[in-house]
C-alpha cells in the first residue's frame, strides 16, 4: 500500500500587524501602536515555535487593548484578532477559534469589502481552519471562494492566489479525491514555476503534494519523478544533507523499490510462486 500523505498544517499570515505611517502615534490612553505591535510580534513568535498556549496567553490581552485603544474596526485589531483565532485552532479549541474567525471575516468585509485582501486573507484562514477541524464540505466551499477572488484580483500567479488554489486542491484529496486535486496542483505548479521560480520553498511544497496525490492514486512513476525533482529543488534551496532534503531521497527510493516489484510481479509467469515453493 502506498504510504499516507504527509501532515499538512496550515497558518495564518500572522505577522502581518500593520503599522502603516502611524508606528508611534500615541494613543489616548498613553498605548502605543509600537508596544501593541511588539506585543503582537511576541505572541506570533510563541505561534510559530509551536507554543500555541503561550501565543493564547500573550494575544488575547493584546487584542482587547487593541479594541479598547484602537476599535474593533481598526486593520491592527483586525489582524491581532486574525491571529488569536488561529492560536486558538491550533490548539483544537476549535469552537471559539471558528466562531473568532467569522466574526473576523465578517468585520473585513463591512469594513473594507468583499475583496480587500485583508479580508481575502481571513477568508483563506477560515478555509484552512475548516480544513484543520475536519469539516472538509466548509473548507471546500470557502477555498472555492476565496481562490476565484484571488485569482481574479490579484492574478492567478500571485502567491496568495498560489497558496489559496492549493489549499483548494488538498481540501479535495482530503476529502477522499486525490484524483480531483491531481489538475489544480498541477496547474498551481505551472504558475509557481514561472512566478516564482522552481527553486523556491513554495514551489517545491506544491510539487510534494502533487508527488503525494499520484502515490495515493498508485500513479507511481509521477510519484517517483516528481519526488526525485522536488529533492533535487530542494537540495538547492536548503543544501545538501538537508533532513527534507533526506526524506524526499528516501520516499522516492522507497516508492522506486515498489514500483519495480509491481513491475516484476506483473510479468512473473504463472505458477512460479508455487514452482519457486515446491509446490
């Protein structure tokens, strides 16, 4: 059987606190943006280390200090809220980050519209959220939406576009649809080459996924090709010896070796395994 694909985790563009030309306006309340921005920057630090109960602990005051000094309209609060939500995903309290996350979206919308990209990125979020949480009828729906609009606002080579199309893809192969995903990613592929170049993080993780999706489907010499590639771009982002780098090597020897012993059983006479036994 071919092996599972590997865990995908999605996450919130979290950094991106906008501070815009207002960085040390005082508020009136003597808060700053500055100190709310670094309190910000520390709780997205404890999210990308994995320490999602520190980023909880460090958010949710930043975020109503944020509504208190800057209203709940306000794009800093919106962000700072934005990531809180998402601390509260990856820590599976999947209740408060979801109904976090529509409130989220919905304030973007009203404030900013259907297709600001601030509001495009909650969207994405709340897909991905959806995605984490298991409700793959949601993410779908949601993927669908927001990368149509990416596409089309923002050019379907543009990175957000790229990660929503993927989202989309994965969302179809995790719902039980490999097959389904196999032509997105291909043409997200396609797109990322051109954009962004073959040796680039991004491009390289969509080439994983499409490698993963045809060793679902038992598409083994796609698989074996597309992970021999990918470790080769990735050996030239990341260096030689590269533990991703290593694993990659190894899956796509693994499948090899599976692959030629399909070969081999599929021309072996019949009757062989029992001559070969004594039978």
């Amino acid at each position: 059987m071919p092996p599972p694909r590997r865990q995908r985790t999605h996450y919130l563009t979290g950094s991106l606190f906008l501070l815009e030309a207002r960085l040390h306006e005082e508020e009136r309340n003597g808060t700053t943006r500055a100190a709310l921005h670094a309190r910000n920057a520390l709780g997205v630090g404890h999210y990308d280390a994995d320490r999602f109960a520190e980023a909880v602990a460090v958010l949710e005051p930043v975020v109503e200090e944020c509504r208190q000094v800057l209203g709940g309209t306000d794009p800093d609060t919106l962000v700072a809220v934005g990531n809180l939500a998402m601390a509260y995903i990856a820590l599976e309290r999947w209740e408060q980050g979801l109904g976090l996350l529509a409130e989220n979206v919905a304030a973007r919308e009203r404030a900013f519209g259907e297709v600001d990209p601030l509001t495009m990125t909650a969207r994405h979020a709340q897909a991905t959220a959806f995605q984490m949480a298991g409700r793959l009828p949601e993410a779908l729906a949601t993927f669908s939406t927001v990368a149509a609009q990416r596409s089309r606002v923002l050019g379907p080579a543009h990175p957000d576009a790229l990660a929503s199309r993927v989202g989309l893809a994965l969302a179809r192969a995790d719902s039980g649809d490999p097959a389904a995903a196999v032509p997105g990613l291909a043409s997200a592929l396609q797109d990322a080459e051109q954009s962004v170049g073959p040796h680039t993080v991004s491009t390289v993780t969509i080439r994983i996924h499409l490698a993963d999706c045809h060793t679902e489907l038992g598409n083994l010499d796609d698989a074996v090709d597309g992970l021999a590639r990918a470790a080769a771009d990735c050996e030239t982002v990341l260096g030689a010896g590269a533990p991703l780098v290593l694993t990659l090597q190894r899956e796509a020897s693994a499948l090899q070796t599976a692959q030629l012993r399909q070969e081999r059983d599929a021309v072996r006479p019949a009757g062989a395994a029992s001559e070969a036994t004594g039978r």
